[in-house]
C-alpha cells in the first residue's frame, strides 16, 4: 500500500480486491493549470491553446497543439490519482480536458478528503443530481411570415448551424427528423462530434440531420441509478424529453400531429434546417448527475457545436459552493460561451413562487415560459340544462342525444375489488361491461393521478373496451394550485377540474339514481352529453407568463441574497407544446407510445430561443453568444396581442389561478419577438473578461473561489457589477444616487438615437446623452443615474428605451430596490 493507511479499509481490500471506506460517491474534482479553452503557454513543451476571446478565431480541437496538451492535462489526471490511491479502490469516470481542467472519480468520502488536500488540487466538489425542467408556436411567434423568407425560406432556415441538446437522447427515425422528404444535407466540416451505434438495430444515430449522437451515464452507473433496461445504454430517448425538445428547435417543417385518428395541426422547430447534435445526459427515473452533464457539454463544445440547449437545473444547491454563478456547471458553460457557443438553459419550474430560478449566471440566457394564444376547453352538458366546464381534447358524443350516465363504483363486478380503487377506472377489468356499454362512464380522479400511477390514456382506454361512448373524469378534491393539463384520447371524454362543478355532477348523478335500501343501483336516470374539444380556441390576451415558470429575483449566493443581475432574460412559449415524442418514452403516462406530445414546462421555453438563436447565427456568423442574447432580449415585447402589458398567472388565495400585472422578475426583457431580433439595430456586447470582471465586483464572492474555476485572478473590475454590458440593468440595493453605464454597438446603416427612461416613483431615473448618432460598427457610451426618492420595501420597475430615427426601438428593463443605507 503507497498511500492508503493501514486501517479496516485495507482489510476490506485484502480480503476482496476492493477497497469501500464509507460509501463510495463521484466527485467533481478541479485541479492546477489551464484547459484547453484558456491555456496560454508555459508548460514546458507545450504550446499555447487559447484564442483570443474577442476574435472570431475558433479552437481547432483535431490541431497537434491541442491533442498534445489534452492528453497531457489527462494523464496529469491519471498520475494524481495513481500517485495518492492503489488501482481499484477508486474510479476516475472522466477526465475534463477543454473547459474545466479536473475529472469525475466514483471514491470514498475518506479519499475525496484525501484529494481536497493534495498538491494542485483546486476543489473537489461532491456530485449532485439534476432534473429535466418539463405546432402553434411558429405561426404565434411570426416565423413563417415573417422571419423563414428571410433566410430563404423554412427549407433553409438555420442551414449549418448546429444545436447541441443536452437532454434524454432522441428518437432518430421520428418523422421530425427524417431526411427522406427534404433536400439532402451536405456535410458540415465544423462539427467533429460522433455517432454512436444502437446496440440493438447496430445502426447509427445520424442520418445528416442529426449529426452526432452521444450518451453519458458514467456517474449515473457509479451512483447505482442507471437501469439499462429502461434508461438505455445508447442515445436512444427512452423519456420522450430530449426528442420534444429537439423537435421543438430544429425538427422539420410541416410534420402532421396525429394521434387518435386526429389531426392537431402540424408540427415544426424555430429553425427546421439547423442540424441536431444529441448529448445525452438525462434519464427517465432520476433525472441525470452534473458529472455526466460536464461531461456531455464539454464534449460538445469540443466538437464544435453553435448553440447549446439544456432544459435541465440542479435539484438543490451543491454541497461546496456558495455562490450561484460558480460550480462545475455553471464554469463550464462560461468556458462554453468562451469558446463561441450561445448556451441557453430553462428558467424552472418553481413558479409563480419569487427566487425560484435554476439559472443564474449572466453568460447564460435563461428562458421562462409563457401561455401562447391557443387554449383547449370542452364541456359537459347534463341532463337538467346545467354545463359544466372541462377539458378534453376529444370528440363529441353523437349530436342531439344525450346518454345514460353510469358510475364506475356502481358497475363493479364484485364489491371485493374495491382494494384496486375501481372509481379511477384504471382496471376495466373489475367493471361490468354489460352496464357500461353503451353509456357514460363517471369516474374520480384520484391521488393516483397526482402519482402518475393513473392516467387519462388509462380511463379512455378503460372505457373504449368496455363499450362506452365516452367517459367523464370528476376532480372532487384538489391541492391548491392543481394543474391540468388537456389530454387527447380517442373516444369523446372530459375532465371536469372545478371542484364545485363535479360536485354539481355527483349530486345530479346521486339524485337521478334509484338505489334499493343496501345501496344497490336499480336504474341509472342520470344523463348527459361532451362537447367537441378537439378545436383550440385562440385568445388575444396572450402571452401571459405560465403559473409554473420560476420568477426572480436572482440570487447570487445560496443564502438567497438578491444579486445585481436580472434572470430570467426572456419568455418564450412554454404551455402545452405539440412536438415529437418517442413511442418507447414513458416521461408521461398520457403519451405512451404515441409519436408525439403536448407538454409544458420551461423545458419547453428553452429549445424556442435555441431555434431562433439558430436563425440568428445563421444570418450573423460572427457575432458573439451576448450579441445574440443582446439582439433577443432587446427587441421583445412586454404587451399581449390586444396591446395590453403582459400579465402573469398567480395564485389567488389559495386555491384560483388569476391574472395579475407581470414584472421582469417574471418574463426578463419580454416576451421573444424573432422578427425583430434579426434586425435589432443595436446590440449590447459583452465577451469573458466582463463576466470575469462582474463577479470580481460582486460582494461577497471569494476571488480564490473565481481564480479555482477560471485560472483567473481578478485584475479587472466594473466599479459595480451593474456595470455588467447587459441588456437589462438591476440595482439590488440602491441607497442614494447611482450611475450604472452601458455601451450600445450600431450593427445597422447609420441612425439618431432618441434615448428616454421611466421609472415607477419611488426611484427616479435620468439618461446621458439625451440623443446620439451612430455610424455602422460604432460604439457608444450611455450613463444610467438612478436616485431613491422613497423607500418602499420593494423593488421599482422601468425602462430605458432607445428609439431609432430609421424604426429601430431598443429596450433595456431597469429593476431596483432603494434603501436608506
């Protein structure tokens, strides 16, 4: 033994080859000298790497220089390793080369002490776990129109760029990724990465729209949470998440949405001729480790992706680091954005609750959902006259005919199936079919449905073989705050949500059935009709920001101490999105082998602005990920389709759902506007040394903590980090009178800028200059003077507005909260 002392877990080893002091966990561990993305020379026989960050200039990663220097950086891995412990009582499962200079090793908590100490390691950080953040939209966001003509149309729109998706793998032989109907693709030089092969069909995963298909589960294998059998030792989605969200992005045009015999419209990504390189890092049952995650996007900025989507966030708070803005994750995606590529990452689930976000750092755009303009409601129609409001994407019953209402507890075949909770109509089997023939099946919507032990596909299924025409499902008790979501099936069926109306229902179904004195049904009186729901209904008050989509503010450390930085950027939309999904996923019991889905989450928000980012890139190559996020944030609106300001979904009391006036702690700079983002006229620019120089400046953030994760001492600073070249400005903590400067980029022809700023009264707001002219390419500085007027305990909202003489209008949201002192 060299390095391991002599104690019980040396017995263990000589006893059975293998080495367990305390169990054996995966730590992110980062370690002395540069990655490949940062190296500027020094070590001996190896030359520098790094490009300079305000170049166009790329990494060329298959370079001698590069290869060199990577396979040195790993073998200093491997030799740490050998040097402290004996082969087999750890196992290193990555070594991260390009953005992160470190590696994953499956070890005990005795050795991880072990490594903390050693010579030239930086941190060793304890794994934790991530969570996937779960047609209409192009025509709701103007593509078609609008943006698609411009580059030459859907057939071309985001040709050559291609999206990185880290997420749940993807179902390659989906129609919203097939090539057999569309022009071919021609190869595309910049993109290194790999295919792999299925081990089932040992055929590959691409077929030149996917072009490259890679799995990462190492640490997921580590932790004992990976199950071939269910999760696939392969790209292939086994979720239904990751191909959703890459058809959400860049799956093909005009793709019919079919299910049930149904047509729902038809199905496309915000670029359709982007090409799709798949990361796979995310997993049905527990959702994925940051090891992994690490991983698959440093493979994927090393082979050379565009834009970067991760509908993923942290489970909780990892167990070293305290500020927000640096862990593994987070440093690797700033490294990312070094290297050119545009990350986009969803806001969360956590709404409509404040300080809920999972993305926080400036280099990252961070999307929040929104409800589109496209609603499905059904309805009930009893036989006193009542309706009653629900939802179900189904057909109707037969027109002019009402019929016979049976509940699910009184067709039972026998009163001892009564254990297999019959009233949610989960087991057709416990139910007479001849009662239920013919009639309308009444069934409860129970906590199993909460569980996702029952679904809605279940009860039509239930009802369809027992010769129904049709099912109603009735929510007699709900949690506060319950959302329901409309389901297709294939038979006419409702849910009915409010709780006060199924209680109508019981007590009409109750008072028209005849029982005997034990209880028993003698005749079934109750009738009634469904309405059709297979129409959505179009409203003008969208977008409005989805009840669920995590608000701000941004917190800079895990004390929730609030930061200097507004999050979430943008809204996009993000409720009850058609799109692609695999027949083997079972994410969500509802879509079962279906080939697509309707889901919402701010999973969904993220792959929109990933698409449209594609767009973007394809129309300018050379700008940089903040000039795209620059161009997003500063042309999207903050008013509905009726011209009304934004409004949030927000609990009302306890348990109703209301409309209240949105805030940028709810949708950023605005609801995305594509057309407009291609043609912003100005742009904010920002690159690395800013992002360095903004943490340098936040208080509280420990320069030995940055310098661990950049190799960067802090020799630049912004004075305040509101100073950040944002395109949005926020003030946590305004006493007195503060200046904040801005400077703007004229990427259009030549143009008079009018510069104007309000502000709700409690902080007053003033801009210099007044006005200003900007040749193309010319840059020039603005000065923001905030001063409290009074203080309210709560933060002021407004806006800088920059109005063109040429049409060009540039908005900048303005957030902070005055204090005395």
């Amino acid at each position: 033994m060299r390095k391991v002392e002599l104690n019980a877990c040396v017995l263990i080893l000589m006893l059975l080859g293998v080495v367990v002091c305390g169990k054996a966990e995966v730590y992110i561990v980062t370690i002395e000298g540069e990655p490949v993305i940062s190296y500027r020379g020094g070590v001996n026989g190896y030359e520098a790497t790094a490009v300079d960050s305000d170049s166009d200039e790329k990494i060329d990663v298959t370079s001698d220089l590069v290869t060199s220097y990577a396979s040195h950086l790993e073998k200093r891995h491997d030799m740490l390793l050998g040097m402290l412990f004996d082969e087999g009582t750890y196992k290193k499962l990555y070594s991260y080369r390009h953005l992160l200079n470190g590696f994953a090793v499956h070890t005990s908590p005795e050795q991880a002490e072990i490594l903390r100490r050693a010579p030239g390691v930086k941190s060793v950080e304890r794994d934790w776990k991530v969570r996937k953040l779960t047609t209409h939209t192009p025509q709701f966001l103007g593509l078609p129109t609008g943006v698609w003509p411009t580059g030459g149309g859907f057939d071309r729109a985001g040709e050559d760029i291609v999206i990185g998706f880290i997420d749940s793998g993807i179902s390659p032989h989906h129609p919203s990724f097939a090539t057999h109907k569309i022009d071919p693709y021609g190869p595309i030089p910049k993109y290194r990465g790999k295919c792999e092969v299925d081990p089932e069909t040992k055929r590959d995963f691409c077929n030149g729209k996917i072009v490259g298909a890679q799995h990462f589960a190492q640490a997921a294998k580590a932790a004992g949470a990976f199950n071939a059998d269910v999760d696939f030792d392969s790209p292939l989605d086994g979720d239904g998440h990751g191909s959703h969200t890459a058809s959400i992005a860049a799956g093909n045009n005009g793709i019919p949405v079919r299910l049930h015999g149904f047509e729902f419209g038809r199905a496309s990504g915000m670029a359709p001729r982007a090409r799709i390189a798949v990361y796979k890092a995310l997993y049905r049952l527990f959702g994925g480790f940051v090891a992994d995650v690490v991983a698959a996007i440093d493979q994927a900025v090393h082979d050379g992706v565009d834009i970067l989507n991760l509908s993923v966030g942290p489970n909780s708070p990892p167990a070293a680091t305290k500020t927000t803005y640096l862990n593994p994750f987070d440093a690797t995606l700033l490294s990312a954005v070094k290297a050119g590529v545009f990350v986009v990452q969803a806001a969360g689930n956590g709404g409509p609750f404040p300080k809920t976000l999972l993305s926080y750092s400036p280099w990252i755009a961070t999307v929040a959902a929104a409800v589109d303009d496209r609603r499905y409601k059904n309805h009930f129609t009893m036989g006193n006259g009542k309706i009653l409001a629900g939802l179900g994407l189904s057909p109707a019953t037969h027109a002019n005919r009402t019929f016979t209402l049976v509940a699910a507890n009184d067709v039972l075949l026998d009163s001892s199936v009564a254990k297999y909770s019959p009233s949610d109509c989960q087991h057709p089997e416990v139910l007479n079919k001849n009662l239920v023939t013919g009639n309308i099946l009444l069934c409860g919507y129970s906590f199993n449905f909460v569980l996702g032990t029952a679904s809605i596909k279940k009860v039509s299924e239930t009802a369809k073989s027992l010769g129904a025409v049709g099912f109603v499902l009735a929510v007699e008790n709900a949690s506060p705050g319950t959302k329901f979501d409309p389901v297709p099936v294939s038979i006419p069926g409702i849910l009915i949500t409010d709780v006060t109306k199924s209680a109508d229902l019981i007590d009409y179904y109750n008072v028209s059935t005849f029982r005997d004195w034990t209880g028993r049904v003698k005749s079934f009186k109750a009738v009634g009709s469904i309405g059709d729901g297979l129409r959505p209904i179009l409203h003008n008050s969208a977008p409005q920001v989805a009840l669920f989509s995590a608000r701000g503010p941004n917190i800079k450390d895990y004390s929730f101490q609030d930061a200097d930085l507004l999050k979430p950027d943008i809204l996009a939309p993000g409720s009850l999105i058609w799109a692609a999904w695999a027949q083997n996923g079972t994410d969500e019991s509802n879509y079962i082998g279906e080939g697509f889905a309707m889901i919402s989450g701010t999973s969904m928000a993220a792959p929109h602005i990933a698409g449209i980012a594609a767009l973007l890139k394809q129309k300018y190559p050379h700008w940089s990920p903040a000039a795209i996020k620059s161009a997003l944030m500063t042309t999207s609106t903050t008013l509905d389709r009726a011209e009304r300001p934004l409004q949030a979904q927000q609990y009302s009391g306890s348990e109703t759902v209301s409309l209240v006036p949105a805030t940028p702690f709810d949708y950023g700079s605005g609801h995305v506007n594509p057309r407009a983002a291609l043609d912003p006229g100005l742009i904010f620019n920002a690159g690395y040394e800013d992002y360095l120089g903004f943490m340098c400046t936040t208080p509280g953030i420990d320069a030995h903590e940055i310098m661990n994760y950049t190799h960067t001492p802090c020799n630049y600073t912004l004075g305040h980090p509101s100073n950040l070249n944002s395109p949005s400005i926020a003030i946590s903590h305004l006493v007195g009178t503060q200046t904040v400067t801005r400077t703007v980029t004229n990427v259009a022809e030549q143009e008079t800028y009018v510069i104007s700023a309000r502000m709700s009264p409690a902080v007053a707001i003033e801009t210099s200059p007044p006005a200003m002219t900007l040749r193309t390419g010319a840059s020039r500085k603005i000065s923001i003077t905030l001063s409290v007027r009074s203080v309210t305990g709560g933060y002021s909202f407004g806006q800088v507005l920059l109005k063109g003489s040429r049409g060009h209008k540039v908005s900048v949201p303005v957030v902070a909260m005055g204090y005395n002192r």
